[in-house]
C-alpha cells in the first residue's frame, strides 16, 4: 500500500472516476445478445478474423513436435504444488512439495505466472479437444478459487503486491478469462469481479512508464487494460471497459507512436511490447484509429532493433538506433534478448497488426519470431529452470534462467498454445494461408463448413500441399502469404500454374470442389543478415525465415573473415545441416531451434 500513499489520485477517487464512467455508460447485461450489440458498435475493424482455438489443429512437423512436448510438460506439473503457495497464503491445508524460485511466499514474485499455467492449458484443451487438459483447468480454477475466498490479501506473499500488483493481477485474470471461455469453467466467470476487487486496493490509481525506475513498485499498470476488455465483454460490466480505458498508456506510448515520434529508446521491452496488446483490444473496443496506427508504427520502429531470429535486444531495452548498440551488445553480456516473454508479445503483436491489415508483411515476422525465437527455446526440466534469455554472443550457450519459475515459464506456455492461431486467417469470403505447417483448419461459414488440409515438411523442405477436404458451396477464395525473401517460388492448382510474387498474398478464386489440390513451391535462399546499419559485415546466416548458427566455435573465430553464404555446401544426406571451410576447419551451420546444450556462434565477418 505504500505506493497509494504517494500517488496523485486516491483509490477512493479513481473508484468514484470508474463509478461515473459506468454510470453514464450504463451495465449492459450479460446476455450473449448484449454482448454481440456492445461489440458490433464498439470495435474497429478487421481486414482479417483470426480463428478460434479448436478450429486449427496440428498434424505434424517441427512446430507440432514443440508444441506437443510443451502441452505435456504442463500437464504433468502437480496441482497440489501449483496452488500450495496460495493455500498457504489463505491458512488453508497445503499439500505437496514448495515450487522454490521466484513462485514461493518468499520468492521475487510469489504465485507469479500461476494465472499463464491455467490460460495456456486452457488454450491447449480448447485445441486439441482433450479432456484431461480441461479437468486439470477446472481442478486448479476450483483450489485457487477457494484459496481466494478464505484469503484476505489476494497476494500470495508481500514482494507479489509490493512489486508486481498489476503484472500478477494481469495473469490472475488471463487465466480466469480463458478458463471461462475455453474450458467452460463458469466458476472462473464468477471469480473474475471478486479476484479484481481483492486486488485493485494494492494497484497504482495512475498509470505509470515504468522507464527509470530502479526499485520497486515496477507498476505496469499499462498492462491491464487487453484482459480488462475481455472481462468486460464477459461480464456485461462496463466499470471494466472504463478501467481499462483508465490504464491505457495514451501519454507515454500510444499518443507519441500514433503521431510517428519513434519513443522505443530506453523503453522496457517486453512490458511495453505486451501493452501493445492492449492498444490492439483498444481499437477493437473503442474503434478509435490513433491505436491501429501505433501498432503500425511501433513495429515500423522496432525492425532495426531486431537480430535476425526476430527478437529485440540487448537484455530488457529497446536501444537508440543507427548507433551501432547490437554489434556492441555482442561483446558484452547483453548479447541477449527476453525469450519467451518478448517471443509472446512480439508474436500477438504480429497477429494484431495482421488483422487489421491482412498484410503479408507480418506473418513474415511471426514466421521469424516463431521458428527463432520460442521453438528454439531451450526445453524446461522438471524442477523449474526454464530459458529466460537468448544468447547471440560468442561461444554461447542457451542456458536457464539463474532462478527457477521465473516470468518466462508462464509466457511459454501461452505462445506455445497461441502456434496455431497464427497459421490462418480469414475473411468473409476467403482463407488465408498465413504460415505453412502440418495442420487442418475447420472454417465455418454461411455457405457451408470448409476444411482443408496442409501436407509440409516445411522448413526442412520447400514443398506445401494443401488440399480441399470439405469445399462448403465452393464459392471462396485461397490466400496464400509468398514471403518477401523467397526467389523462384511457383504455385499449382490442380496442375495448372499460377503466377506467384514476393512479398504478396498469392490469391486463387474459384469455385473450390473436394479433393482439389494447391501445390505451392518455396524455395528458401542462404542469405545473410548485417546486426545493424553501421555494421554490415557482421551478419548472420538464413535459410528462409530460420536463423542458423556455427556448431562448437573455436576461439578466435569471431576474428576470422568467412564468405557467407557462398562458402555455405549441404551436409551429404542432410536437408537442414551445411559446413564452410573455414582455414582447414569444417564449421557446420544448423537451424537454431535444432540447438540444444551444444556451444554455437550466431553473428560472423563476412567477406
């Protein structure tokens, strides 16, 4: 409470703000009716609808091998000790063994990402249709929930509310919000008022950067307001939307981004990446355009600042550019970006950014982000170390993070969940294909279901087949995103050819019958990557969208010029794997997401 005591605006008088907000607006009921004429009049519009959890489904290939290694991992984690810490905190019988790390009463922030375990498995659940995944939300909705009514401070130890409020509050919520939509759990529903109530007397009246700060509170109040729009459509309550609207970063982030002021330098990365996410929400509920255009803008500044695995660096900071900071970073140890915690943000953004605007451009760099950034995360063990940072400096090693359940074990879960709902999207009248895995999507539609079916070994080969298994009444058209770093690519219908070009959505209309066959062709060039503008000799190695990396690098081979990708030839039997001769030496360069404890070298001089 002592970060209330010296704010600008008392809790009394924000909660007296909310009260007249949802006084003039009125409390729409919860009727499923009401909700669709709120949010028929409220949000903005969408070049393209993502689909919902359940109506894509993974069939094969890397990102499925992920994906179902990571739905396991979770799905054994034990119940009793997930909710211990919050069971203590209510004086309730708490079984079973202590998480250790930052999760317990005494850790950096107790009961943390509690909240992601539960949305993740439900997101998990709604996709794949398993029913102990769902058994398992419900059963842990049931322990926090009961824990929660016998606590009287809703924080599971003092460093939760003295430092995170809103953060934990945040995951609380997520958690509640997809246990009610995508498990069914109706007790998470009647949790959301009373969970929010309990915590907002700990939560900042005022919205604050947390830019500059060095000690705690770390408010990060600006992260409210996506899941505070959901609660809202749930709860029929409009004091949820005008709180939402509350939290919004307008001054320091949206208002100067909208206006093309680029405002990332020094920015707390991941914290403000994800409140993006709630100026997505913002523009679907309000359909005010200032918040579109700052996503659009934010992305725009936030390219020079990438490696080439798509993520942002160094360490937690977005950095001044044209300065040379990332061929810097790699000789020190913010050779690093978060992972997955930016990974998560950075992909919702993408998936936002390609709803409004159905361009291709941004499945070009979900593409990215995804294969290099959360599938090459380092598999968490059973004990909580889970990876935390992605290392592009010299002889690197992917290594966990120093204590166990930090924030990045929540957000793993959650991206990985969120790999299907990247692959297609979909208007009115047609299918986009936005990114090429093993899968089948189920899109419902006035004139009649249509399913269709992807066949891809895809990034290990270059062929997508994709067939038409239920057509519906036929009359729809296919889009398929040709990214902008392909060369050569073709695409057939039936057999005939269609004409296809970088960088554009390769759209085929006709009136579709079973069993009609699309085979697209996209070859993936080795090319490089500079680090920066001032560095253009210092680059990394693609194949496509994948980062590769060089294989147990030896000392002083970041002294060493290498002709990339010239000097790149395939590995004999190996469709992923090529070496250089390098003085005498084979290095051999493989997919990043391939590495596992093995030492490897991302960025090279080249001739």
């Amino acid at each position: 409470m002592t970060g209330l005591k010296k704010a600008d605006v008392s809790r009394r008088e924000f909660v007296h703000c909310v009260a007249c907000a949802t006084a003039v607006a009125g409390s729409l009921a919860a009727s499923p009716m009401a909700l669709a004429a709120q949010q028929a009049v409220l949000r903005g519009k969408e070049a393209v609808h993502e689909f919902p959890y359940g109506a894509v489904r993974l069939t094969g290939g890397r990102i499925k091998q992920h994906y179902d290694h990571i739905a396991a991992h979770y799905l054994a984690l034990d119940n009793d000790r997930l909710l211990k810490v919050f069971r203590q905190n209510a004086g309730l019988p708490a079984p079973g063994p202590d998480m250790g790390g930052w999760y317990d009463a005494d850790g950096f922030v107790p009961g943390l990402a509690f909240g992601q375990y539960v949305s993740g498995l439900a997101r998990i659940g709604a996709t794949t249709g398993d029913k102990a995944v769902h058994a398992k939300v419900a059963a842990l909705v049931d322990g926090f929930g009961k824990a929660m009514i016998a606590a009287k401070n809703p924080y599971a130890g003092p460093k939760a509310q003295e430092q995170w409020a809103a953060y934990v509050m945040d995951k609380y919520v997520v958690g509640l919000v997809d246990a009610y939509r995508l498990s069914g759990v109706e007790q998470a529903k009647t949790l959301l008022p009373m969970i929010i109530d309990k915590c907002m007397p700990y939560i900042s009246p005022v919205s604050r950067d947390r830019v500059g700060k060095v000690d705690p509170p770390y408010d990060e109040t600006y992260v409210l307001p996506e899941n505070l729009f959901h609660v809202a459509d749930i709860t029929g309550d409009d004091k949820y939307r005008a709180m939402a609207v509350h939290y919004l970063l307008n001054k320091e982030w949206f208002d100067p981004l909208a206006a093309g002021q680029d405002v990332l330098p020094t920015k707390h990365a991941y914290s403000h990446t994800i409140a993006l996410s709630s100026g997505g929400q913002a523009y679907l509920h309000l359909g005010d355009p200032k918040y579109r255009k700052a996503l659009e803008n934010a992305w725009t500044f936030m390219e020079p600042q990438r490696f080439a695995s798509g993520g942002w660096g160094p360490e937690e900071q977005f950095v001044p550019l044209h300065q040379g900071k990332l061929a810097a970073s790699l000789k020190s140890s913010k050779a690093h970006f978060e992972t997955p915690c930016g990974s998560f943000a950075d992909m919702k953004l993408a998936r936002y950014l390609t709803r409004f605007t159905g361009a291709p451009v941004y499945g070009d760099g979900l593409e990215r982000t995804l294969y290099n950034t959360m599938l090459a995360t380092r598999l968490p063990d059973s004990d909580g170390d889970y990876p935390y940072y992605s290392n592009y400096g010299g002889d690197a090693e992917k290594l966990y993070y120093q204590k166990k359940w930090p924030c990045c074990s929540g957000t793993l879960v959650q991206g990985v969940a969120d790999y299907v709902q990247g692959l297609y999207f979909h208007d009115d009248n047609a299918l986009m294909v936005n990114m090429y895995a093993g899968s089948e999507v189920r899109w419902d539609r006035p004139g009649g279901a249509v399913e269709v079916v992807q066949e891809t070994d895809y990034p290990a080969t270059d062929h997508i087949r994709l067939t038409v298994r239920k057509p519906g009444n036929g009359r729809f058209a296919l889009k398929l995103r040709i990214p902008a770093w392909t060369k050569g690519a073709s695409l057939r219908v039936n057999g005939a050819p269609q004409a296809v070009a970088p960088g554009t959505l390769a759209t085929v209309s006709r009136t579709w019958k079973a069993g009609d066959v699309v085979e697209l062709t996209l070859p993936q060039p080795l090319r490089t990557l500079p680090i920066d503008d001032q560095n253009p000799n210092l680059a990394a190695v693609m194949r496509g969208a994948v980062m590769y990396v060089g294989l147990n690098p030896w000392a002083g081979i970041g002294d060493q010029t290498i002709a990339l990708p010239a000097a790149l030839e395939p590995m004999p039997g190996q469709n992923q794997s090529y070496r250089a001769q390098v003085e005498g030496r084979d290095l051999v360069f493989v997919p990043y997401f391939n590495v596992d404890t093995e030492r490897y070298n991302t960025y090279f001089k080249t001739a």
